[in-house]
C-alpha cells in the first residue's frame, strides 16, 4: 500500500466520527421502535443538543395524538439499561468511533499500513465502539490512574457505512471491560494514532501545523525537579 493511500486511510478514520447511536426504550416508544437500536450518520453535522432535539421531535411525531408520553433523551454514558416499567419513552445517544479493519506495521512510529487490497474494502464499516470511564468504587474518575477502568461498548451494524441509507440497524452489542494497563495502553495508542494524523495533514498541507503543536506540547510535559546539574 502506497504512503499516499495509508494517508487517505487514517484521515478518513480522523473525519469519520459523525456517527451517533440511537437507542429507544421504555413502553412509551412505538412498538416498530422500542428496544431498537441504530447508528445514525449526523449528515448536517449538527451539534449535539441540536440533533438530539431533531431525533426527540421525529419521535414525538410517531406517538398517537393526544398522547402524554414524555419523551427523554439521555446520553448512554452510565454503562447501565434503562428499565421498561414506565410509560415514558426515553432515547439513549452516544457519539461513536468506526472500527477500521487497519492493521499497524509492528514500529510504533512506522509511515506504513499493512492492510486490505483496496480503499473502498477498509472503508466499508460496520462496528463502531464508545467508551465510559468508571472505577471499582462507583465513580467515574480515578485520582491515580493505577485505579482508573474503562467500559468499551462495541456495536455491529446489519449493512455497512458508507451507504445510501443515513441509518443502520444495531444487530450486535459486546461489552468489554479495560483494566488500568488495558487503559493506559490504549490511551498511548489513541495519542500516536492523533499525532499520525496531524502529521499527515502536514504532509498534504505545510500550513497545517497548529493542531499537530498542541497535541505535541498536550503530550510531552518533561519535569524537572531537584536537579544539581550533574
């Protein structure tokens, strides 16, 4: 594979995060939608209240009329299911990452990709993952990162993205949990992963350079303390 393609590649991986999961629960919900779930592409690129009130809106359009259901949207960050003892309808939306099929060259820091025969294969995407923080004590963040867990959600869908349809059904949720290695190993490679990416736009753009200074200063914070100059 070209440098030129394995470019394009993890740059699509980089704009590619436009994807949202939408879960509807609760009784309240039209029986053609409840228990469902789907990954919706935000088209419009639309903020997050804004397209949370467009999906809140699409819903109330669905119930009867006259209808009292309250219809609540939640982000699906607690790792726990909302229970269907209501009659409310609630929406559950998460952003979520693509999970590209790329497979990194075994040097870290390496300008190669070993992967699939063509662009349109690795483009084609049908998992997607988002994650939540949690520690063993109930809260969400750790003061010392030996403490620190993650949660990962991994999604399927039943066709591929890129497709004509801006919607995909939820076929298959996985839930995997992240010891605290597990987490700073993948915080590690997340960190390269963006750091690549601004690289790469500073191939194709030498102007492009203000995000790749941030995310370099953002990375290396050397402390000098006690220091005798010897």
């Amino acid at each position: 594979m070209s440098a030129k393609v394995g470019i394009i590649l993890r740059l699509f991986r980089s704009e590619s995060r436009d994807k949202i999961t939408v879960y509807f629960q609760c009784v309240g919900v039209p029986a053609h939608l409840r228990g469902r779930e789907f990954i919706i592409r935000n088209t419009s690129h639309l903020r997050v209240a804004e397209f949370q009130t467009l999906i809140k809106n699409h819903l109330e359009c669905l119930l009867p009329k006259g209808s009292t259901t309250t219809v609540t949207v939640l982000s699906d960050t607690s790792g726990q299911s909302v229970s269907d003892d209501s009659d409310k309808a609630i929406i559950l939306m998460t952003s979520v990452k693509p999970i590209l099929p790329i497979k990194r060259t075994k040097e870290p820091f390496a300008n190669t990709l070993q992967e699939t025969d063509s662009i349109a294969s690795t483009n084609l995407v049908n998992s997607f993952q988002y994650s939540v923080p949690f520690t063993l004590t109930g809260k969400s963040y750790a003061k010392e990162i030996n403490q620190q867990w993650k949660r990962t959600t991994i999604l399927y869908t039943a066709e591929f993205f890129p497709s004509v349809y801006t919607r995909q059904l939820v076929t298959k949720r996985e839930t995997r949990d992240l010891n605290p290695v597990q987490v700073a190993l993948e915080d590690i490679r997340d960190r390269v992963d963006d750091m690549r990416t601004e690289l790469d736009k500073h191939t194709l753009d030498p102007s492009e350079i203000n995000n790749l200074k941030r995310l370099v200063q953002g990375t290396v914070a050397p402390q000098v303390t006690n220091f005798n100059g010897t």
